[in-house]
C-alpha cells in the first residue's frame, strides 16, 4: 500500500529494471497521489555510462530500448537482467511525460543522468 499523499519519491537505478512504458505509469500513478511540491530524485543507468557504450539497445528509441549489458559490463557491474539506460535529456521528458517539472538534471561522474523535479 503505497501512502496517500505522497511527499517524496526517491529511486536510484532501480527503475532502469522496468521497460519505459512501465516505469512512465508507475511515474503517473505516483505523481497522482502526489501533493503540491511533492520531489522526485531519480538516478538512472545511463546509456553514456561505460557500459552503455556496448548495450545491445543503445540506438533504439527510448519508448523500445530494452536490452542487455555485453557480457564483460555485466559481470563488471553485476547487471545481468534487461534493462533501459537512458540520456540526461530523455530522463528530463520522461519526468515531464510524467507530470513532474524538472528542476535539475545532470550527470555523475560515471555518466548516469540524475534529476530532481517537482509536482
């Protein structure tokens, strides 16, 4: 049961797990239940991370790309499911698909996108 209302949501790479389809609703049921100025953190996996530079799905648009680690980044990283890397900016358009304004992005130092927006 998740609380209503919510006032923070908070992932770190775990959505990267769910196609784009799935984590967007997810997204969307959770903005719903969300108050005014509820903040969202998210950090993705990105696809210019190091081990997005051989991901199976790299070119495939975002509402497709779902795909596998090459097998040296997985064991590197110890990701062995299918899963959606993605950019700085398509991290911003999914919040905003979402409902959320984003308030900052940026990249860490291994290259995952990281956002903060708000409702």
């Amino acid at each position: 049961q998740w609380p209503n209302p919510i006032d923070c949501i908070y992932s770190q790479r775990a959505l990267n797990y769910l196609t784009y389809s799935d984590c967007l609703e997810l997204l969307i049921r959770l903005r719903g239940r969300s108050r005014e100025r509820t903040r969202l953190f998210l950090s993705m996996g990105g696809v210019n991370a190091e081990y997005g530079a051989d991901y199976s799905a790299r070119h495939t648009p975002i509402e497709r790309r779902f795909g596998r680690l090459s097998s040296e980044m997985s064991a590197k990283h110890g990701i062995r499911a299918e899963i959606c890397l993605y950019s700085q900016d398509e991290l911003s358009a999914l919040a905003r698909a979402a409902g959320f304004i984003p308030e900052r992005t940026w990249r860490s130092a291994f290259g995952s996108p990281k956002l903060i927006a708000t409702v």
